[in-house]
C-alpha cells in the first residue's frame, strides 16, 4: 500500500503539550494582550463582514470539493451575506482554476487537518485542498479578498507569512 501524503505528521488526536495555531502565533506577534484575550479569556471580536464572507466562501467550497450540497440561503446560517458568498465561490468553480470534484479530489482530501511538531510545541493547522493527482500536485488554501494586489501573499512575502 503506498504511503498516503502527510501520514508522517502528527494527527490531531495525537497532539500532547502545548498546541497552537498559526493564526495564534500571528497574533501574539501583533499583541500578546490580544492573543490572551482572545485564545485564554475566550474574548473574540466579531468577525468584521469581508471575514464572514471569506469564511462562507471557505465553506461552499469545502462542500462542493466534498460532493455535499450547499445549505439553502434560509438556513445557512450565513446571512445577508449568503449571496455574495454563492456567487463567489461559484465564481471559483466556474473558473476552472480548481479540479472539479471526482477523480480527482478525494473527500478525505478536503480540509485536512494536520499538525507539526517543533520541540514540547505542536503547530496545528488545515489544509483546504490536497489533490496529489494533479499534474503538478496541487495545495490549495482557499482566500478572499476585495483587493488581492494589495492584501495576497507574493511568492517574495510568501516565505515569511507564518
């Protein structure tokens, strides 16, 4: 049986000792007072409106490269935001950019959860799409973002986002 990618990193039902996220660690950069109020005191701010389509965005496409239907916009629990949301990630599919689910893109390849140990310390984090088929094989992390120009990573700044 071939080894699968990523069998060689922890599972998250394996992680011990301290485990954090790369969000976390962006944001004790940013203030450790807001790192602790928010990953130990449980105080998140609420998501602004571009983050709660980018996370409705994310969603779509998680159901869509798992072959599940999309929620109806009464009971998505997305809003006013559920059509701007559908029409984007549409959008996305439409565009050809990403396989289309099938061959291609197994389920258990959507939203792949891993984790890196580095000394007593565990990254965790997730992979929006893994397609090891695809000629290059492909890894995708799915983004939102009114102006790409500006907010996307470049292969230079790349390297050094966490």
């Amino acid at each position: 049986m071939a080894k699968r990618l990523f069998d060689e990193v922890t599972t998250p039902d394996q992680a011990q000792g301290w485990v954090v996220s790369a969000s976390q660690i962006k944001r004790w950069r940013e203030c450790p007072r807001a790192w602790g109020f928010e990953y130990l005191k449980g105080l998140r701010p609420p998501p602004s409106k571009a983050a709660a389509l980018g996370s409705a965005v994310h969603r779509l496409l998680e159901l869509h490269f798992k072959g599940e239907p999309w929620p109806t916009h009464e009971t998505d629990g997305f809003g006013d935001r559920s059509a701007a949301a559908e029409k984007l990630a549409r959008a996305v599919i439409d565009s050809g950019v990403l396989p289309s689910p099938g061959f291609f893109i197994e389920p258990e390849n959507v939203e792949r959860s891993f984790m890196l140990r580095t000394g007593p310390i565990q990254i965790r984090g997730f992979i929006d799409l893994i397609v090891p088929r695809a000629r290059p094989p492909l890894v995708a992390d799915h983004k939102t973002s009114s102006d790409p120009a500006r907010y996307g990573l470049t292969a230079e700044t790349l390297g050094d986002d966490i």
